[in-house]
C-alpha cells in the first residue's frame, strides 16, 4: 500500500496535493494550504499597491 501525500506546510496526509509556486519555490499544499497562501498572496499584492499609490510610485515594480 503506498503512503498518503503529506503537505509541506501543516504536516497533513491528504487526498490530493496541489502544486503551487511561493517565493520562486515550488512546494506541494494540500487544498485548504493552497487556498491560505493564494489568499496571502493577493493580500500581500493589494497592500504593496497601496502603500505605492500613497507614496505616488508611478513606476513599475
């Protein structure tokens, strides 16, 4: 019988992993890490934006 998949952040066994690309590295979630880490991804992405809009960045990042 083969083992379970285990997610790298909470140390679960899951059904299923999904491949998802943080910081340039590539890692294997199970669902519910994948949905955290895309949410903090784009939370992270509209705050950068507007702390730039404060500071009237104009520039590319």
């Amino acid at each position: 019988m083969a083992s379970m998949p285990t997610c790298k952040k909470c140390g679960e066994d899951a059904d299923e992993l999904v491949t998802l690309k943080v910081a340039k590295k590539t890692v294997k979630l199970c669902e519910a890490c994948a949905d955290l880490v895309r949410e903090e991804g784009e939370i992270a992405e509209m705050s950068e934006a507007v702390v730039q809009q404060m500071m009237g960045f104009t520039g590319r990042r």
